[in-house]
C-alpha cells in the first residue's frame, strides 16, 4: 500500500481552543490508484494533503508512505521520504523561468543527489510520456498553461515515487484541457503502478472515461469523508 491513513486526527491552535481540521480520517491508497477527494474551502482538503505528504504531523494516527510509518520520524527523515518516495504536483506549476522543461526534470536528480547526466535519457522519456517531448529545449514562458502543466507533472515522476500528490491541477485550465491533464494523470498512475491523490473543486475536469481518469471521487466535508463514488463517464 502506498499510502495509508488510519484514525488522522489533526488540529490548530483556534483562540483558546482548538480548530479540527481532519477528524479520524482513514484512506488507503494502493498501486496503480487514483484518487481525488472534493469539498468546500476548509473542508481539510489541503490538510489532508499536508499530512499525507508529511508536511504537518497529526495530533494522532498513523501514517504510512510506502509501507514506513512516518509519524515518529525526525524532520530529516521525513525530508528523505518526501525526496524520494512522494512527488509533488502543485496548484501553481512552479518552474524556475531560466530552465528549460528537460533542465526542470534533471534539476530535480540533481537535488537528490545523484547526477543529472546519467538522467537525461529518461527525463526526456518522461517528457515524451507527458506529451511535450518537442519542447524539452524550451522555457517556462514559452510554453502554454496546459504544457507547463505538463512538465509539472514530468518533473513530479522523476525518480519513480511511489505517491503522487497532486493539488488543483486544472484550476487555470478550460474543462477540455483540464480533462486531458486528469485522463494523462491516471494513464501515467496505471502505467508506473504508482498511487496517486488529487484534490480539487474541479468536478468537471473528473467526468472522463471510466478506467482513463480517477478511480474513486471522496467528498469531504469538516474534516472527515462524507461519501465515496465512481466517477461518471464523459459527457458523448
């Protein structure tokens, strides 16, 4: 299992008391799954992303990356499973303006230690895989929302995680190119057998093909799961 939530409560400091954001929550994410979870704005969508990506530690519950328990471990732990077992996608794409989409990739290798030059081969595979293999030479404004979106995503596999987190991935794009990332999303989950949870408002860009896109929807709502659900098929 790639990723496991069991009985995650987390709170913040709220006046005298205290706000729950995510109230015994449990989720189970395995190889080759695709997850999104929906809610309102403060619903514990991000936290729930937060924690899973051990970027806050809950008050109680466990975590498990990849069958380690990452609730006891130091910051400096947590850092090296964040590194090499989780990638990120984020909301906003975040590449560095001066780097070209192969360089955002080999950039990557190199903050985790290893050398780029022995990477470059399958940071341009990657690229291929993400559809935008024709742009590895180019930089960040010279490419289009859906492309840099891309590359996000490129860079967010690179070094085979076994999770992929991902946050509003359509949020600046139009339903049909939103449709396209989420669709690309689960091909590339399926693909690498990697597990995979999406958070977004975005339940438009979720309705394509069953067996193309996410496997499962979860509404939440105060902090815990309200109801669970396939998604539905594209609109013909």
């Amino acid at each position: 299992m790639s990723l496991s939530l069991s009985n995650v409560t987390l709170t913040f400091p709220d006046g005298r008391g205290r706000l729950t954001a995510l109230d015994h929550v449990d989720l189970d994410v395995g190889n080759g799954s695709f997850v999104a979870v929906t809610g309102p704005s403060g619903s514990g969508k991000s936290s729930l992303l937060s924690v899973a990506g051990t970027l806050l530690t809950p008050d109680s519950g466990t975590v498990e990356i990849d069958g380690t328990p990452t609730t006891a471990l130091s910051d400096e732990q947590r850092a090296r499973i964040r590194r090499d077992r989780i990638g990120f996608v984020f909301q906003q794409d975040n590449l560095l303006p001066s780097l070209t989409a192969l360089d955002q990739l080999l950039l990557t290798v190199d903050l985790g230690g290893q050398k780029p030059v022995r990477h470059r081969d399958e940071a341009l595979a990657l690229l291929d895989e993400v559809g935008v293999a024709g742009a590895a030479s180019r930089r960040p404004h010279e490419l289009s929302g859906g492309m840099r979106q891309r590359v996000n995503i490129a860079r967010a596999l690179t070094g085979s995680p076994a999770l992929l987190l991902i946050d509003e991935p359509t949020s600046a794009l139009d339903t049909e190119r939103g449709r396209a990332v989420i669709e690309l999303i689960g091909t590339l989950v399926r693909q690498r057998d990697v597990a995979a949870v999406l958070v977004s408002h975005d339940l438009d860009s979720m309705s394509v093909a069953p067996g193309r896109g996410v496997d499962r929807v979860l509404h939440m709502r105060d902090g815990h799961f309200e109801s669970a659900a396939r998604t539905s098929p594209a609109p013909a």
